[in-house]
C-alpha cells in the first residue's frame, strides 16, 4: 500500500512498526475534507482492519495549524446552488459512513489533534478509542456560524456530555483548547505538542498503550466557573427559554453568550436544538441517519448558503439570515 507517498496525496497512508499511519494532507485548507479524502480514509480502514500486521491505526493532520478544520463546504454550497443533489448525498453519507467505521474499529484508532479541529475533524477523532490533544488544539463544532448543525455524529456525543456542555458548545460553536477537550471529553489525553513525533515512535514500537507514558496533568477546565449556569440556561426546553434565561443570569458570561447565539441562524438554532435533545435517545447509527436526512435539506435552505459565502468564501462575518 503506498510505498511512494507524493506529496499530492489528500490522504499519506503508512506502515510504521505495528501502526498504521494515515495524514490528512491538504493543509493550505487546514486538511478540510473532501470526497477524495474520504474515500481513501474508508478504503484504507477497510484495508487495516482485518490486517493482523496492523494493532492500531494513528491519524494525524499535514502541517501545525490543523489536524482538520472541517468539511469541503464550498463544494457542498456549489452542489446545492447547482441543484446536484447527489454530489451532497455522496459526500454526507460517506463521510458518516467513515464516522461510523472509526466508531465500530476493532482495533485502537489513535487521533493525535494539533492546531483546529472542527467539524469534520471531530468526526475524524472523537469516535475513536484514542484522541490525544496537545495545548495548540482548538476543538469546536461552529456550524451554526453557517447554518448548518452539528453532524459527523455529534448528535450522539453533544448530548453525552456532562450536564449542558453539549448543548452549549452546539449552539455557540464555543472553542476548546486541548485541555478543555479533555475535560469536556472530546479528547482522552493531554500531551505536549514536543513530544508529538516521540508519541508517534513509540507508538509505531509498542502500539496504542504507549500512549499513557506521554499524558501530562490537566490544569483546571476554564468552563468550570460557568458550569451551573450553562446547566441552568441550556438545559431549557426551546431556544426562546435558553435566550430569557441567559438574560435573567446577569452575568457577563451570559451576556456574551446571548450575544454569540444572536449572530447564528436562527433557523440552525432550531434544527440544532431538536436534533440534539433528540440525539440523547438515539444510538449513533439512528444518529447518523437523522443528521443524513436532515443535511440534505439544510443543504438547500438560503442561510447555508449565505452562511458558506459569509464565513468561508467572503470572509465579511456578516451573514444576512433570513428572519427567525
Ligand atoms: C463554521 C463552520 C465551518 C467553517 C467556518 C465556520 C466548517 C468548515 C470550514 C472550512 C474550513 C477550512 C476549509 C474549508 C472549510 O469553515 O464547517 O473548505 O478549507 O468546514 O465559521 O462550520
């Protein structure tokens, strides 16, 4: 499999010692996903999972700004605006397929996360028995940011969370560092960004356990101070009574969390909202299927689009949502 490498490849697949290596490798685009990089992800899982030579399978991100900061959105935005359907359809359902084989693998799969991982990026990791995040990492799922939701089956994670935590970090798409992520349980451990490919040797050597050896102590979580007041607001039954309660808390941090969730789309708070607290009772394969069928949908809506062009093509921040 890939003995010669280009450095072209989306995707560098490896054989390292008793690992398997895969680097996402577009990292100009901060190793955002597309439908070629899915499917040589698919491919090569399937390759190694029943290759006894492989113990453990080790993803890692091209470059120090990301481990992945998300999905080829623009692509999907073009599909939708060309009415190919199908593009869309091909690229959600087989990047949920590829979440949910990192989900089922029956050996460790091993995310060591620098720099952003958002998104897709999450997909990438959190479903794997192993994320390993360093004090350069940012984790977030920001889709409300471009009125989209929180896929790749975080519909099944969020709602998991301690308390609201999920809840909170949908809606607001607030960004963790890697600590953070340990905490909240996105990631599993915490290990300096210096000691990256030391990890990645000893792995290749002594397989996933070797892991344990390089996790440093957390400091304390920075949400800590705002636990019970996400619990309290976020735990509530709509949008409209998550809104009136961070106005009755009277603190900054609500203020500023009010006036985050006042910038989203309004209609991707709702289909956020609902498809989360509908997450909390569904298995992750009923979770998957939900988010499938309702990207297809959003994928059409005029906030995505306009969201996409705000955030991702313009890069003016100011999207124009249509009226709640
Ligand atoms: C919110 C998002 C995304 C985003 C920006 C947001 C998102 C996403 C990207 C992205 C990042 C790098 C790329 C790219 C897209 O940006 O989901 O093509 O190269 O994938 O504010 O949800």
């Amino acid at each position: 499999m890939s003995s010669s490498p280009s450095a072209e490849d989306s995707v560098i697949v490896a054989r390292q010692g008793r690992i398997g290596h895969i680097t996402l490798n577009r990292p100009k685009a901060l190793n955002a996903l597309n439908l070629e990089m899915i499917r040589s992800l698919a491919t090569t899982l399937a390759a190694w999972r029943d290759d006894p030579a492989v113990h453990a399978v080790v993803i890692t991100g091209a470059g120090e700004r990301a481990f992945c900061a998300g999905g080829d959105i623009r692509a999907v935005r073009d599909a939708a605006l060309a009415g190919h359907d199908e593009i869309i359809r091909a690229f959600f359902s087989e990047e949920y397929a590829v979440n949910a084989a990192i989900a089922g693998y029956p050996k460790p799969y091993i995310a060591l996360i620098d720099g952003f991982c958002m998104g897709g990026g999450i997909g990438l990791s959190v479903h794997g028995q192993i994320r390993v995040a360093s004090q350069t990492a940012h984790f977030a799922m920001p889709e409300t940011a471009i009125a989209l939701f929180p896929d790749v089956g975080a519909t099944h994670v969020l709602p998991r969370l301690p308390g609201e935590l999920g809840m909170y970090l949908g809606l607001t798409g607030t960004r963790l560092t890697g600590a953070d992520a340990v905490h909240a349980g996105f990631a599993t451990h915490f290990v300096d960004h210096a000691d990256f490919p030391a990890l990645l040797e000893a792995l290749a050597l002594d397989g996933a356990a070797a892991v344990a050896r390089f996790a440093r102590e957390l400091p304390e979580f920075s949400l800590a101070p705002h636990r019970a007041a996400i619990d309290r607001c976020f735990g509530q039954a709509s949008i409209a009574a998550i809104e009136a309660a961070l106005k009755a808390e009277g603190s900054a941090w609500a203020e500023e969390t009010l006036a985050t969730l006042l910038k989203m789309s309004p209609a991707s708070l709702r289909w956020t909202f609902d498809i989360l607290r509908a997450g909390a009772h569904r298995t992750l394969a009923q979770c998957l299927a939900a988010e499938f069928e309702l990207v297809q949908r959003v994928a059409h809506h005029p906030d995505f689009a306009e969201g996409v062009r705000a955030m991702v093509i313009d890069k003016d921040r100011s999207p124009k949502w249509q009226a709640a």
